[in-house]
C-alpha cells in the first residue's frame, strides 16, 4: 500500500468520514504547508497525554477538576446527566446552564452491548448521595437509546424523593415547519406542550 493509501485508509476510519472525504482531506494535506502537517501531526500524537476525563464529571479536561467542577460560582444544587463530554460542551455553550454535570459515557443499548454496568451509573449515585442536590437535569439524546437510559436514571434515582427529575424538553425546533417534521418529534411536541 502507498503512503497516500494509508493515509486515506487511515483518514476514513475517523467517524463521519467516508472513503471520498477520507480522500479529499488526504490531499488536502499533501498540497498544505509542512509545517501545518507538523503540528496537526503533533497535536494527534499528545492528545490522549494531555486531555482525560475529569476525576468528578467525566467531562474531557486538561485539569483536574475540570473548570466546571472546580468555579465555585456554579450552582451546585444541579447535575445535568450527560451521555457523552462533548455535550457537556454543547449546553456549556448556550449559556443556559450554570449547574454541574455527569457524563456517562454513552447510553444503555443492549444491541451495542452496553448495559447499565458499562456506564458511570455508580459513580452517579455517589455524587447524588455525598452532594446536596435538589434538581437532575436529564438531558440525554432524544433517541430509543437516550430515552431507555432517561429511564433508567430514574428507577435508579427512585429512593430520592428530595430530588427533582426533569428531562429536557424536545420537539418542534425553531423556524421549523409542522409539514417538515417526523411522528416522533410531533408526538413528542404535543405530549411536552406548555401553557401559552
């Protein structure tokens, strides 16, 4: 196999990049100063050694706590339970948010494999018997999978009744159009109305 078939062969094993994509970025890159191949070669080879997962959330940080855990500003009578870091990124970045998180590194999908002890359903608990919260923020993907671990939190979470569960809300997104939209999502839209 050739340099540049590695590399693609390489490229195309990254999520989201197919064959085609594997290949455009390929020679993308042998058209691209060295120097950025250096340093984009540099940043791949360190990342692992320089980013882990935060010993309190599980979010990916360069510190430990991470930033969030460690500004006491936060509110820290709410945990948003997360499936994975880069939604902790995602709410970080709407700015509507000023709790703590939890990442459980995925969500309960019997067909993958991954049941409840692959997750950090433990150290879940753990978190909610040592703190003092009032409110979990279930804010898993809107999917069969998401919805069965949203399920799952809250059978586990049953002997807290000084706890409020809620769920963020889904449906209809802004600017969209009723004829554009999917079963799922109307139905889900008109179970989650709200008073107007």
């Amino acid at each position: 196999m050739t340099a540049l078939e590695t590399l693609v062969q390489t490229l195309s094993r990254l999520p989201g990049i197919g064959v085609k994509s594997a290949s455009r970025l390929a020679y993308h890159l042998i058209k691209t100063e060295k120097s950025y191949n250096q340093t984009l070669a540099q940043a791949i080879a360190t990342i692992q050694d320089k980013v882990f997962p935060c010993s309190e959330c599980g979010s990916f940080t360069e510190t430990d706590p991470c930033p969030v855990c460690g500004d006491p500003s936060r509110d820290r009578s709410q945990i948003c339970v997360v499936e994975q870091p880069q939604d902790v990124v995602t709410l970080q970045a709407s700015g509507a948010y000023n709790g703590l998180y939890h990442v459980l590194g995925g969500a309960i999908s019997p067909l993958d494999g991954i049941g409840p002890e692959h997750l950090s359903f433990s150290k879940l608990l753990k978190r909610i018997e040592k703190g003092s919260f009032s409110e979990l923020i279930i804010a898993t993907n809107p999917t069969e999978e998401g919805d069965t671990t949203a399920l799952y939190i809250r059978h586990i979470l049953k002997d807290h009744p000084e706890l409020s569960i809620t769920r963020l809300a889904s449906g209809l997104p802004i600017g969209g159009d009723l004829e554009y939209a999917d079963r799922i999502t109307l139905a889900r839209s008109m179970r989650g109305r709200v008073r107007f």
